[in-house]
C-alpha cells in the first residue's frame, strides 16, 4: 500500500505527520518524491494554503499519483478556520466532484483539524495543567476557555482576528510556560511520541477532540 499526503500548511503537517506516521505505522516508509514509492510508502506536499490546495494541490496531485500508478490513497488534510467540519468538508467534495475525475483504483480520505492543527495539540495535559499556578497572557487564555478541562475544537476566538490565531498563540504560551519554543516550522516537542501519546489518551478518555 502506498499514501499521497496532500496537507495543507507549508511546514507544521508535514513535520509532525511524518514524526506521527514513524510511531503510529513504522513499517510505512516516507520517500522524498512522489515516483519513489514502492510498497509501503508515502509521500507528502504541501498544497500551500487554503484555497490553493483544492485550485492547484489536488489537481496537482491526481496527475502524480495517475503518472506513477502505485498510490492506493489520496489523503488530503486541511484546517476548518471558520467553517464548520461539515462545511469545509463539504467545500472539498464539491470541488472533486465539479473538477476532478479520481482513478477508480484510488480512494480519498478527507482529514479536517478543527479548528487547526494547534488546536490537537492544546490537550496534552502532561504539558499544561492550569491548576497550576499561571501568570501573564496564558492565564488570561485560561480564564477565558481552560483546555485543560475542555475541549479546545470548543472554543471560541479572544483577542484574534480569528480562531486558528488564537489557539496558536494559546499553544506559543503554554510552551513557553514550559520553557518550551513552539512556532509552524519549528513544532519542537509536538513531534515526540510521549506528546502524540498524550493525545491519544486525552480522547480514550473523554469525548474531546473528535476529528483527531
């Protein structure tokens, strides 16, 4: 089997997918160009932002995969902003069906981050625990929407032109409450196991973050 990871940030998905996939399947090799799949590999790309991953990405990436004919999947990741799931989700299968014939021997998985990619990460709890005591911008987050005890695909904008800011300075806080440095091309300890382990049990756990 082979996957075409088509995300939608210029850095962040493609660092933390690729540090994600070596824990979750580490028998799925990543190749550096499209062509060098074989079995068991998978590429990523980055669509450079919405809309351009549906204008030119997915395009782009139907006519890869059709020139190499060993893809089994085209997986597409990409961030709601403020859209609804439903509705972003939407927004890409209009687009594939009004523009795209897909190979019948591919099949298409659509992966939305509500609100974005940061938004996943603010459930660690073994990084952020706002019982703690808390001082500066990270408390006046806290106070607003606490993470810690809710769900972060919850809550609402404070102070940001809009929610996908906000988590990601929300995020900036916390590790720096750490004496930690987060930023989209360097995601730093978001791409150790222990943090992808923390996530995944956040949601064993309660009913949070369900498009993870």
């Amino acid at each position: 089997m082979n996957i075409y990871f088509l995300v939608e940030g210029r850095s962040t998905e493609k660092k933390l997918y690729t540090a994600w996939l070596t824990y979750l399947i580490p028998e799925f090799k990543r190749v550096d160009f499209h062509d060098q799949v074989n079995r068991n590999n998978y590429f990523t790309i980055s669509g450079n932002g919405y809309p351009s991953i549906l204008d030119e990405g997915i395009p782009n990436a139907i006519d890869k995969i059709q020139e190499v004919s060993k893809y089994n999947y085209l997986v597409i990741c990409l961030d709601a902003d403020e859209d609804t799931v439903e509705e972003r989700e939407q927004y890409v299968n209009d687009f594939i069906t009004k523009h795209i014939t897909v190979p019948v021997t591919i099949e298409i998985v659509i992966i939305i981050q509500n609100r974005c990619l940061e938004t996943w990460l603010l459930v660690n709890r073994t990084i952020f625990n706002s019982k703690q005591p808390l001082q500066g911008l990270l408390a006046d987050y806290v106070q607003h929407y606490d993470v810690y005890e809710n769900d972060p695909e919850l809550m609402g904008r404070f102070n940001c032109r809009n929610h996908a800011d906000f988590h990601v300075a929300y995020l900036k806080s916390i590790f720096e409450a750490k004496g930690l440095y987060y930023s989209k091309k360097f995601p730093g300890e978001a791409q150790e196991q222990y943090y992808l382990n923390q996530l995944r049990k956040r949601i064993d756990k309660t009913e949070h973050l369900k498009t993870f």
